[in-house]
C-alpha cells in the first residue's frame, strides 16, 4: 500500500494534466480546473492513505453544495466528471507502472472510486429533493394567489353584475305596465317580455350561485337552523322539479323516509342543496331514465341519496366535479341548459351543494361504476348529515357580526403631566 502511495505522489502532476486535458477546452477553464483536480487526486491519495473515503467525501459535498441550482427541471450531476477522473487515473497507472503493478493499484482505487460515486448520488438526490420542495412549496404559494384573486374576481364580479342586472328587471316590469291597448300587439310584446323575464332569472340565478361560491370560500357562509321533516322536505322536491321531468319523461321515486324523522339543518340551504344535485341527475339521465331519493337514519346522522339512471362518471372525474367552473366534456361542445340531457352550465352547483353541506358539519360525495353512454350505469350522491334534536349554537362569521353590530374605533388616551 506504501508504494502505491509514494506512486500516486509521484504521478500526481500527469494525473492532473491527463484529467485536465479530457475536460478543458480553453486556457481559462484549464488555470481554473487544474487546482481543482489538483486537490481531488490529493485527496484521493490521502484516503489511501488513511484507508477512509472521508477525504474524498468531504470534497465531493463541497461541489454539491457549489452546483447552481437546475435549470428547466434538467438533472445535474457531477457522475460523468468522477468517472473521467477513474478512467484518466486508469490509463496513467496502465502507462507508467508494470501491469501487476498498475492492476494491483487499480483494484486498491476501486473500492474509493465506488464509495465516492454513491455518496455522490445520495448528495445529489438530497440537494434535488430539496430543490423540488423549494419548487413546490413556491408553486403552492403561487396557486394560492391565484385561487385568491379567482375568488376575489367571482365576488366583484358578481356583485357588479346585480347592479345593471336590477336595472334590467325593473325596466322590464315598466314595459310591462305601459304596454299599448291593442290585443294583437300586446300578447306579441308580452311574449318577448317573458323570454327577457327568463334570462334574466336565469343570469339571476348565476350571479347568485356565484356570490354563494364567493362566501364559501371565504367561510363567511351564514347557516339558520331549524327543524325540518325529510319526507316532508322530499315532497315539496318533488312538486319543484316535477314539470321538467315531466318533460324530460323521467321518473322521480322518493322513497319515505323514517316518520316523523326530523333534524335541524338550515331549510333553505339544503333545499338548495337538493335542487342542485337533482338538476345534475336530470342532466345527466338520458329520456326515460328514472332518480330516486332516499333517506335514512344513521349513529348520530342522517342520510340522504339520490340515485340515478344516467350516464355515470369516470372514476378519475368523480373529484374533479366538486371543483369550480369544471366541465367534463368539450368546452368548444358547450351548450347551456339546466335541464336537457347533457346541458352545459357554469360548474357551481356541485361545489355550492358541497360547501354548503360541509358548513353543517356534514359530507358530501358520489359513488359511480363508470362513464358509459350505452350502458348508463348510474350516479349515486350521498349527503351525510348530523342528526340534531335542537338548533346548535352558531357563531356568525366574524364580519357578518361586526356588519350587525358595529363598534366605533377604540380611542387611545394618553395622560399628561
């Protein structure tokens, strides 16, 4: 071992210029490199020398921490440079020591040369894990943001639309009491009056699922609870969308719930809630398909499900529908309709009908086969509610509270002496 330690001293300079000469192109780089590769063979030899790789670990850890960080996700390594290095103290060995000598010297080098290639990878595939933190710990920031400024845009946005929007309605209820006295012209005009009624009701009803997506994401929802009775609440459900699906010739099955099983929710809501998830049953549903609606008690909840005939959905997709403005389909294919089969629509209710159910402490998700258009295996979403005998008490978001209750600014009072 003491003579090919005294060998490596003694070949170090041709080590150098060999190793210099494979990787520089240009005298910069060359005055540069040289004392680089100066100290790697020094320190190759004094782990021989000692019989512990620690030497050329340590340096190794110094040109890891020394790399820049990766551009355009391209992975950076210092392995083609480490295996120039062995190939170069190869041939220098192979060309100036007898070949027992050379083999003998090349077999002591490889245990050190493998040891620096794995602590080499694990340097490196620390310093890139901790580089793809750092990348999305700022992509989560950034998503953040943006995910803020879309829901600051959907509350002004919404909020500036009810404006002309008012305008719009009262003009047309002015037209409507001014209409001239002629029969002919006044049943014409009335019509045209009634399509205006309808989309603006309908815009109406957007902007207002657009200001609730608003307040849910800002947890500045607001709940009112009292009793209601299930199968009491399912009937009137079924009075609401019973001319659609008279039209779409669907059948609508609500099976009784329990008698008498009452909770505290807030009514509205959940109507709201329901209204929703049945519209997209009734979307999704192909003419002459059937949606049932049931409820259950179960510890300490109660159930409600709506089932259907339709067309199901894909299992991937069976997330991405409870998120804002998704749309499963061909946005350049889309066609509004809150009811005609596979209708198009602003992607609200599902998210709505979830925030709002989760702001009762409550959970919403869908069970599906698949998506198959000929098959239609069904869409099943299931609400689980708390079962409350009595209405919970409930704090009121922080600035709905100041809004009802404004306090004048405190006054800071100092005493002078």
């Amino acid at each position: 071992m003491s003579d090919l330690i005294a060998q490596l001293r003694n070949l170090h300079p041709k080590l150098v210029s060999r190793a210099v000469e494979q990787l520089a192109h240009g005298e910069l780089l060359r005055e540069s490199l040289e004392a680089e590769l100066g100290r790697f063979y020094e320190r190759l030899t004094d782990a021989v020398e000692s019989g512990s790789p620690e030497w050329l670990n340590s340096l190794i850890e110094a040109w890891v921490a020394a790399r820049p960080a990766s551009a355009n996700n391209e992975q950076q390594t210092f392995l083609p440079l480490l295996h120039t290095l062995r190939r170069c103290a190869w041939e220098i060995l192979s060309d100036h020591l007898p070949p027992a000598e050379a083999l003998r010297g090349i077999n002591v080098l490889e245990r050190f040369w493998a040891e620096a290639s794995l602590g080499l990878v694990r340097l490196e595939t620390e310093a890139r894990i901790r580089e793809i933190e750092t990348e999305l710990g700022l992509a989560r920031v950034e998503l953040e943001r943006l995910d803020k400024s879309k829901s600051d845009f959907i509350a002004l946005a919404a909020h500036e639309l009810k404006t002309p929007l008012t305008l719009i309605e009262g003009y047309t209820q002015l037209l409507a009491a001014e209409l001239p006295g002629d029969h002919a012209l006044r049943q014409r005009v009335q019509v045209l009056l009634g399509g205006l009624g309808n989309g603006t009701r309908r815009l109406r009803q957007i902007i207002d699922d657009m200001i609730d997506v608003s307040l849910i994401d800002n947890n500045l929802l607001a709940l009112h609870y009292s009793p209601v009775n299930l199968s009491e609440l399912m009937e009137h459900l079924r009075a609401e969308v019973e001319a659609t699906m008279r039209q779409r010739r669907l059948s609508l099955n609500v099976e009784a719930a329990e008698p008498g099983l009452t909770t505290c929710v807030d009514v509205n809501r959940l109507r709201q809630v329901l209204i929703h998830i049945l519209e997209n049953a009734i979307k999704f549903t192909p003419d002459g398909g059937s949606i049932t609606v049931h409820s259950r008690r179960l510890p300490g909840f109660v159930e409600i499900a709506v089932a259907d005939t339709g067309i199901g959905i894909a299992p991937e997709n069976q997330q991405r529908i409870f998120e804002k403005f998704a749309s499963l389909g061909d946005v350049s294919l889309h066609s509004s309709g809150k009811t005609k089969f596979k209708g198009g629509g602003p992607g609200l209710g599902l998210p709505i009908a979830r925030g709002i159910v989760v702001a009762h402490g409550g959970t919403l998700w869908v069970e599906s086969p698949g998506y198959d258009e000929v098959a239609c295996p069904g869409t099943t979403v299931h609400i689980m509610l708390p079962l409350l005998s009595e209405p919970p008490e409930v704090k009121e978001p922080e600035l709905l509270t100041w809004a009802k209750n404004p306090k004048p600014w405190r006054t800071l009072s100092f005493d002078i002496e």
